[in-house]
C-alpha cells in the first residue's frame, strides 16, 4: 500500500517479531543456546566497503542491520543480549553506528554488552552449557565462485575453542522462515506491488529508452522515489542474446529495435524481498520469438496450477520436467524425452526458490509443500544458437486450500 505522496507505508515489524523468533528457535533445538554473529563489512576497494546488507538469520532474529554485532541466547535464563562491537571516534564519526538503546528498542534483547563482558559471559556458560549453536558453513559453498563472509567461520572457529560441541543450526532456521508469518507476508505483498506497478511504468515507457541501463534506471528510480530500499538483487535487463546469461547484470547493451527484452528485478520493503521477471518485446518479435514467448507462458501458467499445501515436491518437479519438455518439443528444440541433456541446455535453472528475507531464501529441505510458504515459479527458455532468451517469474504464496499468485496482476503477454 501507497501513502496519498506514494511512498510505501512501513509494516512495523517491530520487536516482538524478533523476540517472538528467538524463543521459537530455542524451543526446535536439543540445548538452548546460541550465539550469532551479523555480516562483516566487505572491502570494495582500496579503503572503501561496499554498501552492507545484513545475513538473513542475525536479522530474523535481532532486527539489528549494521555490521559486526552478536546475539546471545539463553534459555535458562531466559534472556537475550546483543554485543556490541569495538568502533573507533574515527569510524562513529565516518560511518555511524548504533546507540545500545536504539539497539535494545529495535530488538527487544535484555541488553547490551561489550566484546569484553562477551567472552567473561561465554566463559562462564560453558560451565553450564556443553553444547552451543551457531550457524555453520553453507551447505552448497563449494558451489560459489565468490568468497563468502568470514563472519559467520570467525564466530565458529571462537566458539569451538571455549565450548565442546559447536552445532549447526541453520537448518532450524531455514525451517522458521520457510513459514512465513502474517507481518512477512504483509511485507511482501508490499514489496510485490511496488515491483508490479514499477514494470507497469517501465513497459508504457520501453519505446523512448536507448539503453539497458536506462530501463534499469528507471526502476532504480521509482523504487527508491516510494522509500523502499532499492533492488534487493542486481537486477538482470537483458535485451537479446544478452537474456542467454542467466545472471547477466552489465545492462549498458543498445536495445535493438525489434526483439525481446527479460527483465528480472524486484525491490525489499521492511526487510523482505520481491523477485518477478517478464520479457517484453522491443517494436516487433518474431514469429519464432513469439512462439518461444508463448510455449514460456503455457507453461508457466499450468506449474503454477499444480501447487497446493502437501504436495510432493518430488511430484511437482516430474511433473515441471513433463511440462517443460514438451514445451521444448514442441519448438522443436529436442525429440525426446529422454533428452536430458537438450532438456538442460535449453532450460538450465531451477524452477521454482523460496523467497523472503534472501531473493534465495531456503526452504529448510521440505519434502512437500507447506502453507505460507512463499516460493517462485520461472519457467524460462534459452536458445544461444538463435539470440532467444525468454523467462516469466512470480511470486507464489501456499494457501491453506492451494494457492495465491502475489504478483498476478502483472500480465505476462509480450
């Protein structure tokens, strides 16, 4: 919802969200005790750091979005504190930082302590407590072509030196956020219709933009226009055989005159995300592009009538590898079903993700579908060869009954 100056009204997800979540966490694991560290800043260059976002479960938990801070939960005594962290004169002066009261008031902990008072604390409940959580490495890191946050190994690595057993608990945490609660989704139906309405404009305007990095603008610009934080991902507009790179993020090319154009963006209000891809034609597609574009919204349109609560999701992938095959038949792309190798050039990716606080947000390894889950569904096509690359991408919320497609209203024809 818009304000009467169309900026986004906030949701107020305030510290009972947080505290409500850290009593939630210590009720799924077998010793109630965790200690978690917020991202680092990460050097952008020379003696710069980039712009900081916050790891996703420190945020769940504390509502705390500046670097270096910690939470320490204990259910025997039933308290929370967050640490501090040691900032220089220099930096406060240079950066900011955060007052421990404004800290306390975001976050509802007990209080706040110093790094110092930290350590004397951890000590002293390693006599009571063997076991400790944190959260560990992740599951698919050797799968990065980045370096990850150190934050998170430099918390283990301490911890394991004062405590026996250092456990993992990110798969509890996965868990929690899969199920999102109502001031989640209230976030995020916000952070769709703002993402909606700004293709809207965008569409109305592709006929007067040169550029990749015009339309980018252009969001950019009305994101921010309305108070939501921005893009919540580096957003993909890529014209062409550009749409052929999954990730493609350069957006400076020349728009053609004719062809299409894949457009994958979304913007984060109150901390959760939207993310919705459509693909739109420059002047006037071709027959083989319009075909492409229409065997892309046939199937989108049949996988997202599969989803309901408690389906497999097993099930659901057969059933999205059917669907998709015959799609790529069709275009006579492969002959055979049993082609996985066409099958996987021409549609290579996932087709469906949570979403929430993390555009990838994981769903905790679900067997089957659970109400107020909120995933994606992003059929997509990509020919190299011809200079096609077609994708349509919404955000899906699991009913109680089936389901409610949040960014619906965004049509999906060229």
């Amino acid at each position: 919802m818009l304000d009467t100056y169309g900026k986004v009204v906030p949701v107020s997800i305030g510290k009972e969200f947080y505290t409500t979540n850290r009593h939630k966490l210590l009720d799924k694991l077998d010793s109630g005790f965790v200690v978690l560290s917020a991202y680092m800043s990460m050097q952008r260059g020379n003696d710069a750091s980039f712009r900081f976002e916050q790891e996703a479960n420190f945020w769940y938990l504390t509502g705390i979005n500046k670097p270096d801070w910690w939470v320490i939960i204990d259910s025997v005594s039933n308290k929370s504190w967050l640490v501090e962290p040691d900032i220089s004169e220099t930096h406060l002066v240079f950066d900011g930082g955060l007052s421990n009261e404004e800290a306390v008031k975001i976050s509802g902990v007990n209080g706040v302590i110093s790094r110092e008072e930290a350590m004397i604390m951890l000590s002293k409940l390693s006599k009571k407590h063997k076991t400790i959580h944190t959260i560990g490495e992740h599951p698919h890191q050797e799968h990065f072509n980045f370096v990850v946050n150190p934050a998170q190994q430099k918390m283990r690595s301490m911890l394991e030196g004062i405590f026996d057993n250092v456990k993992d608990c990110r798969l509890e945490l996965a868990k929690m956020r899969a199920i999102k609660q109502p001031a989640e989704i209230k976030a995020m139906r916000r952070a769709i219709k703002l993402t909606t309405e700004a293709f809207g404009i965008v569409k109305q305007n592709l006929p007067r933009l040169k550029y990749e990095y015009e339309v980018e603008a252009e969001f950019s610009y009305y994101f921010r226009k309305r108070g939501a934080t921005g893009h919540a991902y580096d957003p993909i507009v890529a014209s062409g055989k550009n749409a052929c790179t999954l990730h493609y993020s350069d957006n400076n090319a020349e728009l053609n005159q004719n062809g299409l154009i894949l457009i994958d963006v979304g913007t984060r209000v109150d901390g959760y995300t939207a993310d919705i891809t459509r693909t739109f034609s420059l002047g006037t597609p071709s027959e083989r592009e319009r075909s492409v574009h229409k065997a892309v919204e046939k199937a989108h349109r049949n996988i997202i009538k599969l989803l309901k609560p408690g389906l497999l999701i097993s099930d659901y992938q057969s059933k999205v590898d059917e669907i998709m095959k015959k799609a790529l038949i069709d275009l006579k792309l492969m002959t055979s079903t049993r082609d996985d190798k066409k099958y996987r050039r021409y549609f290579p990716h996932a087709i469906s993700h949570g979403l929430g606080i993390d555009v990838h947000d994981s769903l905790g390894s679900p067997v089957k579908f659970l109400p107020n889950m909120v995933i994606t569904v992003e059929p997509g096509i990509y020919i190299p060869e011809e200079g096609i690359g077609v994708r349509i991408e919404d955000d899906i919320l699991i009913t109680g009954t089936g389901h409610e497609n949040l960014s619906g209203t965004l049509a999906t024809e060229l």
